[in-house]
C-alpha cells in the first residue's frame, strides 16, 4: 500500500495511508461510544479502502503503459481496464474529482487503442463525475464529446441517447444549451428515421423556447414538428400543433401569420369541421374585432387548458391589441339605444289619446 502511496500524479497520496484495524484500534473513544459514531468511522474506513484500492488500479495502469527494451508498445488495453476500476473506486468513496481524472485517462487508453466506442463512455462517465461536483457546463462539454465520438463510431442511437441526457443536465442552468441539445438529438434521430424519438426531442425544444419568449424560433419549431406528425399521419396531434402556433403568432402580434396557419391546417384530415378548428376561427375574429371577452372565453376552453402548460400559459395571457372592449349585455344595449326613444313614443301616445279631445 506504502509503494502505492508514493505514485505521482493528480490522486494525491496521502489518501493511501494505511487502514486501522477491524478491531478498533485507533479509533477515538468518543466515536466508540456511540453507534453514529461507529457508523461514521466505519463509512471513513470504507472510504479510504477504496481510495487505496483506486490507487492500486492506477499504479498497474501505469506499468500497463510504460515501455522498455522488451516492451516496445504500451499495453493500451489493460492500461484502460485499470483506469476503469480505479474510477469506479474513487467514485464508491465519493473522491468524484480523482475518478473523473480516471475516466479521462480510461478514456486516452481507449482512444490510443482506437477504440471509439469505449473511449465516448469513459468521456460521458467522467461528465457524470462532474455532475455530482455540480459543475454542469464542463459535465456537458465532455458529453457532447462523446456523442460526436459515437457517431464517429457508427452508433447515432447512443449519440442521441446521450445528447439528451446533457440537455436535462443543462436544462434548468441554461435553457439555451439545451434547447440546442435537443434540436441537435432531434436531428439524429431524424437522420436514422426513428421519427417519434425525433419528435420527442422538439417538442422539448418548442416548450423551452416558448417558456424563454423566444417565439420567433418557437414558431419554426413548432411548425417542424407538425410537418413530422402530418407525414406520420398523426393528425389529431397536428390539430393540437395548430393551436399552439397560432398562440405564438398571435402573442407575436401576427394576426397574419396565425391565420394563414390555420387556412393551411384546411388540407390536413379531419381537420376542417373539427372542435379545433371552430375554436381557432372563434379565437381569430375575437382577436381581430379586439373583442379580449370573446378571446378569453376561447382560451378558458378545455381545449386550451388542458394543453402542454407553456402552451396554456399562452392562452390564459392573451392580450388583444390596444387592451380590447368589452361585451356589452344584451339588455344594457337595448337600455341604451331604446332608453331616450321610449320616454318619446309615451309622450306621443299621450298626445294622440287626447288630440281628439274627451270626447
């Protein structure tokens, strides 16, 4: 263990120290007294045995790798199986900065070894490791790595697969990133015709770009996904598209565009008579007779509430241009038009009861 210790390099040595005794030697009395206490001295030296172990598979990994008369070539293979091992160790005692430096190095292994495949895992792990540290840009950086060397490889499903995994490490720190995560898993998927995993990708793209106002590309995204769903034949689900870029239009102030995006939804199946489509055209002329009543009556429908919440957001928020007018009831209207005429017509049958005179 002491020959161990004595290694070079980033692993620092005095985590090497020797383990006390399974019979308690060396242990305070103070953590003796207590099972806590024991509890934590025991988790200490479980801890330090695998620190030790970790350092052991990192000294054979370096013999792996050294070269000398006999040995002209370094020994990549096994260099990389010890690196592996001494990650999985460091990481079982939570010594997450020393096991993604072992993965890195697993990963050189496996590169000089041109094995690509191995070399993206080891690279995605040691981002993993940097995610338990919370350091979420660098953990990205080393996963989009890895996918670029999966698909290199010739395996676009696990390039994809592992593009959307740093898009929801990233999602909440950086909505941008992942958006472009996404859409980039999106495309790969695409490419390998796997449509519906494609379609999942966007999707998580348009809600992230509508949530960041970013409607302009919220629009584009949106219409991409309908275009998916129509060649799938998925029509039900194209309506509901419909629906939500007509809310980004219209939250765009693009009367124009939302209504053009309903009269080409005419040609998709079912579309044309459906409760969608009545409900869009009752949401188009409410929002241009400025009519905010008619267009919150729409937008407190099933239809709308029951949407995606960031498109139901966009319902709930709309706003009609220059603030909209109110409804007025039906019998107030009657009031006001007929009010001053009625008051009149008495007058003037009082006038002609008598005009004859009594008799």
């Amino acid at each position: 263990m002491r020959g161990v210790a004595a290694e070079e390099g980033p692993f620092p040595p005095i985590l090497s120290r020797p383990l006390p005794s399974r019979g308690g030697a060396g242990i305070p009395a103070a953590a003796r007294s207590g099972s806590a206490g024991a509890g934590r001295q025991a988790g200490r030296e479980m801890a330090a045995q695998k620190i030790n172990e970790a350092l052991e598979h990192i000294a054979k990994a370096e013999k792996y790798l050294k070269t000398g008369f006999l040995k002209w070539k370094p020994d990549y293979d096994s260099a990389a199986t010890e690196y592996g091992k001494a990650a999985v160790a460091f990481k079982n005692a939570k010594q997450f900065d020393q096991a993604r430096e072992a993965c890195l190095r697993e990963a050189e292994a496996h590169e000089n070894n041109k094995a690509l495949f191995h070399a993206a895992k080891a690279y995605e792990q040691a981002g993993m490791m940097l995610k338990e540290m919370q350091r979420l840009p660098e953990a990205v950086q080393l996963i989009e790595k890895a996918s670029m060397m999966y698909l290199e490889n010739g395996t676009p499903d696990t390039a994809a697969i592992a593009l959307e995994r740093a898009g929801k490490l990233i999602e909440n720190v950086s909505p941008e990133k992942a958006v472009q995560l996404y859409q980039q898993a999106a495309s790969v998927f695409e490419n390998e015709e796997r449509l519906r995993q494609a379609l999942e990708m966007l999707g998580k793209a348009s809600r992230l770009l509508v949530r960041g106002r970013r409607l302009d590309e919220a629009a584009l995204s949106l219409q991409k996904e309908k275009s998916i769903y129509k060649e799938i034949e998925n029509y039900p689900t194209c309506y509901k598209k419909t629906i939500a870029q007509v809310l980004v239009h219209l939250h765009r102030n693009d009367y124009v565009a939302a209504e053009r995006c309903v009269r080409e939804s005419y040609s998709i199946p079912g579309f044309n008579g459906s409760e969608d489509c009545a409900a869009l055209e009752q949401l188009l002329e409410g929002y241009d007779q400025q009519d905010q009543d008619q267009v919150s009556e729409v937008c407190n429908l099933p239809l709308f509430k029951y949407m995606d919440n960031d498109y139901a957001k966009l319902g709930l928020t709309l706003v009609v241009p220059g603030g909209g007018i109110k409804k007025k009831s039906p019998n107030t209207a009657q009031d006001k038009t007929r009010g001053p005429a009625t008051v009149g017509s008495h007058a003037d049958e009082e006038e002609d009861e008598y005009s004859g005179g009594l008799c």
